[in-house]
C-alpha cells in the first residue's frame, strides 16, 4: 500500500486557506479532513465536529499530557490542535489527508513528517490581506494590528514551503491546488511501481 | 522577469515520450519545444527543422567543437544534440521550454540546470514496452534487443527525477504533466513576490 499524502494548507490569517479549502472539499470529496480541536469560542455556523472541535482549556491541557496531539499551538490566547489518530490512520490506509493549520503548527509538523507536502497560501498582497482582516468587522483594532504584524513575519516564512498559493481566485487557487496533489503523486518515491523485466 | 521553466521530458525508447509530448503541444501551444540536432535518418512523415535538424556526421562534429550543443549523446550510432542558444533565450525571456530527450541528455542538462523540471515517462510495464517496440516493426531483432536492455537500465534511473509519469493512458498522462507544470510555478523560489508591507 502506497501511504496516502500528508497536505498541508498554511499561512497567515485571513489568506483565504477555509475558503480554498471548502472548494477543494467540495471538488474532491475522496479526501479526508483532519478537524482540529481548539478552546477558542465557536464563531456564528461554525459546528462541533465539523468546523472545529471545541474542547475548554482544561481538557486541551489533559490532551497535550497524553500526546493525542500532532502538533498544537497557543495563537492569539486560544489553543489549536490537531488529533495525531486520525491523520496516522488515514494515511496508513492510503488516503490522503488535508489539514488546515497556522503557521506554527506546519513547522511542527514538518519536524514528525518531512515527507509532507507543505502549501501556503498568500493573499495577493498585505494590503489586500490588511482590507479582509478590517473587513471581517469582528475584531477590534488591537487584534487587527496584532494579525497584521503576526502575518508579515508569517510570510517571511514561506521559503520553507513546497508550494505557494497565491490566493487571487479561489477558483484558479483551488486549480492549482489540485494540479499540487496530480503533481505530488507522480513523485518517484511515492510511486508503487511494479515493473517486470 | 521570472524565468520560464525548463521541462526535461525523458524516458527509454519506446515509453511514448514523443506522442505525449505531442498532445501536450496542442493543449499548451504557449510552450516552446527544443528542436533537437541528430544524424539519423529521418522516419517517413518526419520533417527537417520540424521534427529534427538532420545533419550530416561532420556537421554534428563541428557544432560540438563549437560549444553549439547544451547536451549531446552517441545513441544507437547516431549523434543526437540540444542546440543550446533556442533554450537559453526562451528561458531568458520567461517562456517555458520542453526537452523531449534520452536519459544521457537528461543527464548531461540536469549538470549545467539543475533547476529544470526532470520528468521521466514510464511504460506501464517492460512487458509492455517490449510489444510496442517489437510492434514498431521497422527494426531489427539485434536492435529490438538493444533497446530492451536499455530501457532497463533506463528505469533504474528514474530515481533521479522529479517526477514519473506512468504513460498507461495518453490523456490521463497529458493531464498529470499539466498538473505538473501549473504546480511547479507554484514554487517558492519561481515566485515573481510583490509583498507591501
């Protein structure tokens, strides 16, 4: 059984990576998504199960002691992470795994799974990013400084990726998403040639 | 100017490199296709300047003497060469290129541009790759034999490139070197970033 491939979708906040991912999910349904959990307050849609799930801190702490996490970080006062089982059984069984996750936690990742394929998605420009960030309305100003600075050092970062997405559409964005997975499935060591001779 | 990039298209004899790379041509015109330099003789339908420079033994010599070649190789008696300066100027100019060439070329070219995209097309099977050679039906049993035993050789290679592309079906080939070269774009390092900040 060839191992099914580790995606992951990174970048600073307000890049668009739930937006790109939603269309990836609904385009290629085959792939599994991981769910983080996290401790910050459920935001107007957003399901237990579905989005996120929502755990207090107590219980997150109690996680972390038993190592049921991949990677997890403390990003504007909150805790984020992500399940370790469910990522291991799906690419144990072949399939292909997509997680959504800050900057942080990507670089924990790529220190337990090198061989993933790390994507960061990049707004067209800061100040394009500065507007959706305003935009949402629900932050205040301190938190929307604070986003800003914490995305400028987390585009610094997108040197260590395997590919940049530049988020301009969401349509051509999702296009080469999925050109990212063709392409990665073709890599030599991911293949499970059986040649005869 | 970001400069385009140099697709390396190799593979043994008889993996379909030629008629992928031709259906790849019509879907992507925008691409340059290196013309290669050879002294055999041409195959009914093939055109000099189209399909190949057919130049005479001398010829070839002195273009090598005069450094007119990015790589050259002895294949099966005959003398193939990647003139250098068509390749140099459509990278220069940020147009993509395409090498269709034997596993020396790619060799040779992946010494002096490492930062080419090294793409080997597989045969489903050597079984497989043997019928359509024997099916050619234009060579000899000695020559039949020949290129068998260098395919072989050939596809211990393939470890050494970026991608394989198994050429089970042409238009599901076709498609994974699309997604291929719409991912490599993608790159960090191919990036053109304009970031404010």
């Amino acid at each position: 059984m060839v191992p099914g491939l580790l995606l992951v979708i990174s970048g600073p906040s307000g890049a668009g990576k739930g937006t790109l991912c939603q269309a990836l999910r609904e385009e290629m349904p085959e792939i599994v998504y991981s769910i983080s959990a996290t401790t910050r307050q459920p935001r107007p849609g957003e399901a237990d199960g579905k989005n996120y799930y929502f755990v207090d801190k107590e219980k997150f702490q109690e996680m972390i002691a038993a190592g049921a996490f991949l990677e997890w970080a403390l990003v504007y006062d909150n805790f984020y992470g992500t399940p370790r089982r469910p990522v291991e059984e799906a690419l144990a069984a072949g399939k292909d795994i997509i997680l959504e996750i800050d900057t942080q936690g990507a670089a924990q990742i790529k220190k337990s799974f090198p061989e993933g394929v790390f994507i960061f998605i990049l707004p067209p420009s800061l100040a394009e990013l500065e507007q959706r960030i305003r935009k949402r309305g629900t932050e205040t100003a301190e938190v929307v400084a604070r986003r800003l600075q914490a995305a400028r050092a987390e585009i610094a970062a997108l040197h260590n990726y395997d590919y940049v997405i530049v988020n301009d559409k969401v349509e051509e964005a999702v296009k080469r998403l999925k050109a990212i997975i063709i392409a990665e499935k073709c890599r030599p060591q991911r293949l499970n040639l059986k040649l005869e001779g």
